[in-house]
C-alpha cells in the first residue's frame, strides 16, 4: 500500500503563495489548457491579453505591454475602465487591482523567461489611496521569479492633479526597484514640468499625436522636439497609437526609438504572440508604404 503523501500540485501551490501574497480566499484563478492563466473575481472573467513595444535603433523587442481584458462569462466583453470602476464601486479596487496585476505576471511568463520588460498601467485612483506602492506586488513577483526591475509601472500623471501624493507613490516604487512609465504624455492635461519632478524612465506619448502628425506638418515639426525634450529629462520615449505605415515613417523621421501600435502588432494572448513577424513590419524611413 502507498503511504500518503503531503505533496501539492504546482496549481495548489501558486493558490497558496497568492493567498498568502494577496490576501484573499476568492480570486477564482483557473489554468487553461494552453498553460495561460483567467479568473474570475467579483463576477468578472479576466484575461490578458499584450501588445510588444519595439527598439527600432536594435530591431528588437524591450518588452509588452500586459492589458486586461474582462467579460461576463466569457462571452460579453467589457472595458478595464468599467471593470475597475465596478471594483470600486463594491469596496474591492485594492484587491481587484492585485488580480489582475498577479494575472499579467502569470501569463507574461509565458513569453519571456529571463529578459524583457512588463509594462503595467496603474489606476489613477490608487495612486492616492494606497501607501507603501508595490509592496504586496512585489511578494507575487518574486514567488514567481520575476525581478521587480523587469516590470514598468505605468501611470496617467494627467489623471493626478496632486503633485506631493504622485511623487510619493513613485518614490514608493522606485524604491522597490520598479521602473516607471508616464503614460498618454502630451495629451490635453498633461504637465511638461512633471518630466523633471518624476524623472521616469519612459515616457508614452499620446496616442493621438502620431495620429494627428500623419496630416499636419506642423505637428510633424513639433514632434521631434518633443522627443529631444524627453530624451533631455533622461528618459525614453515611446511613440504610440501607430496604425499606418506613414505614421510609423513619421515616428522613425522624428527620431523615435521606441514604438507601439496596431500596425506593428495587435494586443494578443501570450500563446499565440508571435513578435518575430510582427516586428517584419517594422521598414526605414525611405520605403515606400
């Protein structure tokens, strides 16, 4: 006869070091059959899906970017935006946040294992209304071997008017070794000033300007200064919301390093990314669309 064993399955074990880590009983985590990672927390599915951001100077990927993507039953889909503001409406944001943010590791795991970057967005709200930013988080990265350093915290700085509480929250994580993004740069709201308080890493420019310098040549004069702007606060520029290939002639022209877009690569789960022949698409500035 075959004595007991106390041994768990690798599932039963990551259960435990997130319960233990998010401290939660109901976070509904499932592996499917294709190794990837959903769940279902306050009556919501989620699931990940990552959108690579490229180095066009090396011809290389530095990292994707992790973007959630809820639904009721799997069937009727949803917006991050009304997920997380439900969350909050029930008293659960703190907890839903950590979910899905344990949800982008398990599953980036699946396209990288040592190199990379993962590039989170942060909900405004929590900025300032949580302390100690990346603690918790930083207990689910090491369980799962992934260096705080490799993960990028993205953050809407337009969506905070408080300069004292955003300043802490980065300090909170950059203590922790996390690398930190401003997201949507540019944009109506934004503050340039803020380059030099914060100093990120990376800076997302707005979507909307690669999009309106496609037909305005006074935005496509303005861009590459920007970008030196950026670039002189020490960090890296990222050019979003490509979609043509004129935008992304424009985005190499302006001196654009890094970029991110539909036309290069859509949003797709871990398993059937393929960032090799996205990245084909990627041409020099002189090749004909």
């Amino acid at each position: 006869m075959t004595a007991p064993t106390n041994a768990t399955s690798p599932i039963e074990q990551l259960r435990l070091q997130l319960k233990e880590s998010l401290f939660l009983d109901d976070y509904g985590l499932v592996e499917q059959s294709t190794g990837e990672f959903n769940s279902t927390f306050l009556g919501v599915q989620l699931n990940t899906a990552f959108q690579p951001i490229y180095d066009i100077a090396a011809g290389d990927l530095i990292g994707h970017e992790a973007l959630l993507r809820p639904s009721l039953g799997g069937e009727l889909t949803s917006t991050p935006e009304f997920a997380f503001t439900y969350a909050e409406q029930t008293g659960k944001l703190v907890q839903f946040d950590r979910v899905a943010r344990t949800l982008h590791v398990l599953n980036f795991k699946q396209i990288y294992a040592e190199n990379g970057l993962l590039f989170l967005n942060v909900y405004p709200k929590l900025l300032v209304s949580v302390n100690t930013h990346g603690k918790v988080f930083e207990r689910i990265l090491h369980a799962n071997s992934v260096p705080t350093h490799r993960v990028v915290i993205e953050i809407k700085e337009s969506e905070i008017e408080q300069d004292k509480q955003l300043s802490e929250a980065i300090d909170n994580y950059r203590d922790r070794a996390y690398r930190i993004a401003i997201d949507g740069f540019g944009g109506k709201k934004s503050h340039i000033d803020r380059l030099w308080k914060l100093s990120p890493d990376f800076v997302k420019l707005d979507l909307s300007i690669i999009q309106q310098a496609e037909g305005n040549h006074r935005v496509q004069k303005i861009l590459p200064s920007l970008i030196s702007l950026i670039k002189e606060s020490g960090a890296q520029a990222i050019i979003t919301g490509i979609e043509t290939q004129t935008q992304l002639d424009i985005a190499i022209e302006s001196g654009g390093l890094f970029v991110q877009g539909y036309f290069l690569a859509r949003p797709v789960t871990a398993k059937v990314l393929q960032p090799s022949l996205a990245f084909n698409k990627l041409t020099s500035p002189n090749k004909a669309a």
